[in-house]
C-alpha cells in the first residue's frame, strides 16, 4: 500500500492540473476526484502504480532541468518552474519570457507554495528509508535491477514476499528460499559470504581509482602551479622585454643626439664662413664704391687736371679686387647627414647587440639549474626552484637544451666552459627522454665534457670548446678553441630527427655561451631592361 505523504501527492497534482485547465477555460469553479480514493479499488496492481508515480514525476518535474520542483514560481502563463532555473534561463536573455510559451512575464514571478509543498512531501518521501511489510513491498512491485523477477525493495523478493537471504552465482542475483527451485542446477551461497567476496574483489579496483584520483590531484596540483608560472613568467619577460627596448630607446637617443650635434656643428662652422665671406665682400664693395666715385670725379675735370692725374686714376681703377668667388662645399652636406640613415643606425648598433647563436630554452631546465635573464648563461645550484613538471623538463640530471634545433645544414656554437670539474656539451635529440634519462647514445645524447675532474669522452680538458654540428654529414665534433686545429671528439650517427643544443653542469662557475660574428654584405645589384625605340 502506499503511503499516505504519496497518496496526498498524487491527488494534490490531479488538483493542480485541473485547476491549471480551468484557469485557461476561464472556469471558476473547479472539482477534483480523487484518483487514489473513490469508486475505484485502492489496492491497484503494480503496472497501475507505476503508471502512477511515473504521471506524479513528470507533472511534478520542471521543465528546465526536468527534476522535481525546487522552490517552485508560478508566471503570468500557469506555467511554474524552479526558482534557480528561471532566473538562470532569463539572465541569457534580454525579455523575461516564459521558457515554455515565450509569453512575457514582467512582473515578478511568485512562489508556489502549494505546489511547493507537494514536491517537499514527495522529496521527504523518497528520503524515508524504512523496512515495508511483506504485503507492501509485493504491492509495489519490483525494483530496476538486474533480475526484476526477484529483486524487491528493502531486501524483499518481489514474486514470494519472501526476504533475500541467496546469493545464486550463475545469475549473479538475490534469491529467497522459493526461488531456489527456479535456478537448477545453480550454485549459491550466503549473502555474507557473497558479499565478502565481492567486497574483496572490488578493493583493488577502489584502489586503483584512489590511485588514478591522486594522480588527477597530482596532475591539478601541477597546472595550478604551471598556471602561477606562467603569469611568473609573462611578468619576468616583460621587465625583460622594456630592460633590453630601453637599452636599445637609450641608444638611439644617444644616436640622435650626436647626429644632431654633429649637424649643428656643421652648420654654425658654414655659417660662419659665409658671414665672414659675407664681410669681406662688404669690404671689397666700399672700396670698389671709393675707386668708382674717384674716377666718376677725375671724368668731371677740364682737360687740363685729368691728363696729369690720368696715370694715378687709371692705376687705382685697374687695382680693383677680382669679381668675387664663392668656395665650393659651402652648403650643409645633406647627403652625409640624412644618406642611408637608417642603415648607418643599423650598421652601428652592431657594435652594441651581440648575435647569439644558441639561446637557452628556461621550460627544459632541471629546477637546480638557473639559466641568465637573457639565456645565454647557466649556473648550477643546489638549491632547487619551484617549477612546474612539464613534459619539457628534465627531472634526473641537471640538464637543459637549447630554444632551437636543426633538422638540416652546418651549426656551430661556442661555450667558455672555465676550470670546472664537472660539464658537459653537446646535442640531443628532440625524442631524448626528460625523465630518468642518461647522458649517453643510446638515450639521444652525444655530448663530451668532464666528469669528476676528468675528460669524459674527450682527449683533453679545455676551458673553450666548439660543438659542430653537420647535420647533412651525420657528424658532430668538438674542438678545442685554445688550438682551432685539435678536434677533441667526433661522433657519426645517422640522425633522423630535430637535434638540439645540449648542455649539463654541476655547481662550479656558470657556462657561457658566447656571441656569433655579424658581417653584413651590401650588394648593388643592376637590373637590365629592354628598351624599345619608335
């Protein structure tokens, strides 16, 4: 039989469907029959009663989510849904509008409290966990399980009302001592042995899914950490970024100002030279001034005075200074100051930016190793960082590659490794493994150094080593910058990958790499065009 919290359910939804259809015929008067209680048998089959609860969910469900009501509101519509889920439907949308008619609803929406109470009864049903009679549980049928024909509610067979007190080992299902003639010839045994060995059995799986949720936690603890090094990482990069744009800011402004000067120079220099040019012709003009009106007055004499003074005058007019001349390269030379400017700028800040053929790739490094701000340096520490556990990064030795790696042509790159006792140089393969790999051939690496104060790989310690890679030649070879003529090592392998700059210290002084040369070559190329004459 069911319960009467269920039964009031039932019957306040055929309440609240019939008051819904007569609020939409407009009818004011509404009467409900009861569907549990009336002319019809109460003790309903249990086809019936699950016909039942299936119309008490679906009239009780909202639809949104399509579970049972939640703080139920009522529309304008008579439509009703939970709370959470109309609020969170009308925030993705600009109109309030009914989710199942689209009718506007501007108001606010009330509570349904009567229909709130019905979900509560029926939410406060399913929570009561109590052992059912015999009589009850064979009226409500079986449960959904494995074996419908004999599993039951609260341990109870759903065909003999009997208790489940078998476990049947073919059928892998709860039997009651009724049910044992239906399995023949099956195995069975006793519920608390079944369930011991099942108990037994599934351990290892939890376990193995404890195990596989640690690692999730591993795995989460490990991008929350990767995601704090990233912002670490932008903020570095960018004091980095402006530090090195300001060196170049500074640079060009000290440019500037010397072009500046330099032209500032020039100009006042001509100037100057004009002017006094300018004065002496100013000179010239009032004493040629002085012979003209000389001579205009030795004209104005009687015959007389002009022949005696004729040979003076003629004298004085032929003395005059020469028609004036303007030097050559008196103009501001433009060309000097403005040809090629840019280029000149260029050409020049050269000397100021070194060329590095090989920068570190910090996301590789093992976390004692500690790479310069601008990747061109390593040291090495016993003091580890706390870094995140990318696929990148080497975990066993304390290794790090270089940002680029080559899959064709000739490389090279030097490094001043010191007096160190313990390094090594070389190449690695893109595929060489970052956990619990070794330095050696078979993982990928090709490397020579000093190991324990001793050459490794090598004929002979140096404190400045070449690494050549011919990657076309299948060959990398080491040679001693002391001697450019002594190769240390060479190493032949048919590489079939990207190959990377590899390097390993262990405490010491830091390795460096140093700078390429840079030559820029200008070529004036001449195009020929062909030319038509008509």
């Amino acid at each position: 039989m069911m319960t009467y919290g269920l039964k009031f359910c039932l019957w306040a939804v055929y309440c609240l469907k019939d008051l819904a259809l007569a609020n939409e015929r407009g009818v004011g008067v509404w009467k409900s029959q009861n569907p549990i209680e009336g002319s019809e048998d109460t003790s309903s089959t249990p086809v019936r009663m699950a016909a039942s609860f299936s119309l008490l969910e679906e009239d009780l469900s909202c639809r949104v989510c399509y579970q049972i009501f939640r703080e139920p509101v009522i529309l304008l519509c008579s439509h009703s849904f939970c709370k959470a889920c109309l609020e969170e439907s009308w925030s993705k949308q600009e109109t309030q509008d009914c989710p199942v008619c689209r009718r506007s609803s501007r108001d606010q929406s009330p509570p349904n409290l009567a229909l709130r109470h019905v979900c509560e009864t029926l939410l406060r049903e399913r929570e009561i966990k109590d052992t059912p009679g015999p009589t009850e549980e064979a009226a409500e049928g079986p449960s959904q399980g494995e074996n419908t024909s004999h599993r039951g509610l609260q341990g109870v067979c759903g065909l003999h009302s009997q208790r489940l007190q078998l476990f049947c080992l073919e059928d892998e299902c709860l039997v009651c001592v009724e049910c044992v003639s239906e399995h023949a010839d099956h195995s069975f045994c006793s519920l608390v042995k079944a369930a011991g060995q099942r108990r037994e059995g599934l351990r290892p799986t939890l376990e193995a899914l404890e195990e596989k949720m640690s690692a999730f936690c591993k795995a989460k603890l490990n991008c929350d950490k990767m995601a704090a090094h990233i912002r670490a990482q932008a903020q570095l990069a960018e004091k980095q970024i402006m530090k090195e744009f300001e060196k170049l800011h500074c640079f060009l402004r000290e440019e500037e100002v010397e072009r500046l000067a330099a032209l500032k120079e020039e100009e006042e220099e001509k100037y100057k030279r004009i002017k006094e040019r300018v004065k002496e012709i100013s000179e010239m003009m009032s004493s040629l001034s002085d012979t003209i009106r000389a001579v205009e007055e030795k004209l104005a004499v009687d015959d007389l005075l002009f022949l005696q003074s004729y040979k003076t005058i003629m004298e004085r007019a032929q003395s005059a200074p020469q028609d004036p001349q303007l030097d050559s390269g008196a103009l501001i030379n433009l060309a000097k100051h403005l040809g090629n400017l840019k280029f000149q700028v260029w050409e020049k800040m050269q000397g100021a930016v070194k060329y590095m053929p090989v920068v570190l790739e910090p996301n590789t490094a093992h976390p004692y190793l500690y790479p310069s701000e601008d990747l061109t340096s390593l040291r090495s520490e016993d003091k580890g960082q706390s870094l995140p556990d990318n696929p990148e990064r080497f975990d066993s030795y304390r290794d790090i590659l270089g940002s680029e790696g080559f899959t064709s042509g000739t490389h090279f790159w030097d490094v001043e490794v010191g007096e160190n006792d313990d390094w090594r140089v070389g190449v690695a393969s893109e595929s060489v493994s970052r956990k619990h790999g070794l330095i050696e051939e078979e993982s990928g690496i090709w490397a020579v150094g000093v190991a324990n104060g001793e050459p490794y790989k090598m004929k002979k310690k140096t404190q400045k080593i070449r690494v050549s890679l011919k990657w076309d030649k299948q060959e990398v070879s080491f040679i001693d910058l002391s001697s450019y003529t002594q190769t240390l090592r060479t190493f032949n392998h048919k590489f079939t990958e990207k190959m990377y700059p590899y390097f390993y210290l262990l405490n010491g002084q830091p390795l460096q790499i140093l700078p390429g040369k840079v030559s820029v070559n200008v070529e004036n190329r001449v195009e020929n065009h062909d030319m038509e004459l008509f």
